[in-house]
C-alpha cells in the first residue's frame, strides 16, 4: 500500500508498506529528496553506485541522478519519502540569520547514511508526525508541518557536520560488475556502445553482463543508457536553450534524430519540443 500527502506547500511526503508488486524505473526530477527505508530488502542505485540497504538506512538526494530501489518481492517493503523544492526551502531560511540546512544535499548530492540508538527514533518520530500533519490540510497543520520539517532538515544538517562513516556501496562481485558496467556508461554515454566493449574492459562474457545487469537493476543495460541519455539530454536543454534538438540528440549519443525522438517520447511522456517548452 502506498499513501500519498501533498499540503499546501511543494513538500510531499509518502510511505509505501506491505509486499511491493511492480519494478520501479530508473527516473530522476529536480526535486530534493529524502528516502528512509524502515523494513524489507532492497537494492538501491544511484547513479553509478549501488547500495544494499538496512532498515535505518537515510538516503538524501539531489534529484537529478537517474535513481531507482530495487525490491525483493517476497518481503515487505516500508520506506518513507520526501520530496521537496529546494527554491521554497531557500526562502524560508534567510543566511546569516538561519543554517543553511540545504547544504548537505547541495555538498554531497547523494549520500547514505546508516541511523541507530536515539538518533534513528528521532528521525522515525519527525517522519511519522510529518505524516500525520500532512494529512490534516488545514493551515495550523500546514505551518506546524513545515516547523517539523525544518527540524528534520536541521537534524539532517548536523550528521552533515560530523565526519561521516564511508559505507561500502556493494555487497557483491556480482553487483561490483554492475557498478563497472554503469560507471562505463556514465564515461561513454555520448558515444556508441555495444557489448563487445564492455566485454573486452571488464574481461567478463557479454552474456553474463546482461544477465547480471537485468537482476540488480531491473533494466537492460541499452535501457539504463536510453534513460542516461534523455536524462542529459533533459539537463541541456534547461542549460543550453539556444541549442536545437537536433544538436542536443547528437550531444548525448544519438545517431539519428528521428530515434531520439521516439526514445525521448517514449521515456518522458512528451516529444522533445513539448518538453522545452515547459523548462
């Protein structure tokens, strides 16, 4: 079961609970977000890193990184998580008045941390009474929701301030191999590649490297580059508007226009064209 609450503010916040049925797609948004994993077994990637997670397991990101959970079926899945505007945040703390409880996100991008004792109930409290208060919708709720929330970011920001512990990302040969395979990717998206060449730099069978990519990850590895190509191909035209799609679908590693608009269609829900208007 997954619960959706959306106040008056740009802060959703949702938990999912029970057997989770349905692979989630890697995606990314230009939102902020917070994942907490409260139960069940779960891989997590992020980028070119891949993450076995714990119950007590915060995950902060930035938004923008291709990002996906991959879920064991079989058990139950409980997290919580948060989206949120970053530029709505920004207006409601004022430097040098306020902590800029934004920089944990904006420093580290996308970072695991691992929370036990004290810590970890207070952390489940903020969520839980989050949760609670967005699902009221009047305005004292509203305001008491966002004085929670700024509580959960200040909390945030001061394990941001003390030396964090490097948990190792992977668990596995297997899921090292898929983290060569993505780190290739992020390498050489702008340019063709095939099998073969990640067969000759990893020194592993081609068959055996889809095999494995398709189990950790829930995708083909032409499906990951796909999404790591729109996804850039999304960054550039926000940063470089005075480019053509044509010019930006050579920039990611299309050959042919027309394939890049099927791909970016077929991804985004819209054509290319539809989608600069918005951005």
């Amino acid at each position: 079961m997954q619960v959706k609450h959306t106040g008056i503010h740009p802060i959703h916040i949702s938990r999912t609970t029970k057997p989770y049925s349905g692979d989630v797609q890697f995606h990314n948004h230009s939102q902020f977000e917070i994942y907490y994993f409260h139960e069940g077994r779960c891989t997590y990637l992020i980028g070119d890193r891949i993450y076995t997670l714990s119950p007590g397991d915060l995950i902060i990101m930035h938004g923008m990184t291709l990002h996906c959970p991959k879920i064991d079926p079989n058990y139950v899945y409980d997290r919580t998580t948060i989206h949120y505007d970053p530029s709505y945040i920004q207006e409601l703390i004022r430097p040098p008045y306020t902590i800029n409880v934004l920089k944990p996100f904006q420093d580290l991008h996308n970072h695991r941390i691992h929370l036990s004792g004290e810590l970890r109930l207070e952390v489940e409290r903020l969520l839980e009474h989050l949760f609670v208060l967005s699902g009221e919708g009047d305005l004292l709720a509203n305001n008491r929701f966002l004085l929670v929330f700024l509580d959960l970011l200040h909390v945030l920001y001061g394990l941001y301030q003390k030396p964090m512990e490097q948990v190792q990302p992977f668990s596995s040969a297997k899921e090292r191999n898929v983290q060569d395979i993505i780190t290739f990717i992020e390498h050489n998206y702008q340019n063709d590649i095939h099998l073969e060449q990640l067969e000759s730099q990893l020194h592993i069978s081609k068959n055996y490297l889809s095999n494995i990519f398709r189990e950790v990850t829930g995708s083909t590895i032409f499906q990951y580059l796909s999404q790591r190509r729109i996804n850039q191909a999304k960054v550039l035209f926000l940063m470089e508007q005075e480019k053509s799609v044509t010019d930006i679908s050579y920039r990611v590693g299309f050959k042919h226009p027309a394939h890049f608009s099927r791909v970016f269609k077929q991804i985004v829900g819209c054509t290319a064209d539809e989608y600069r208007r918005t951005v």
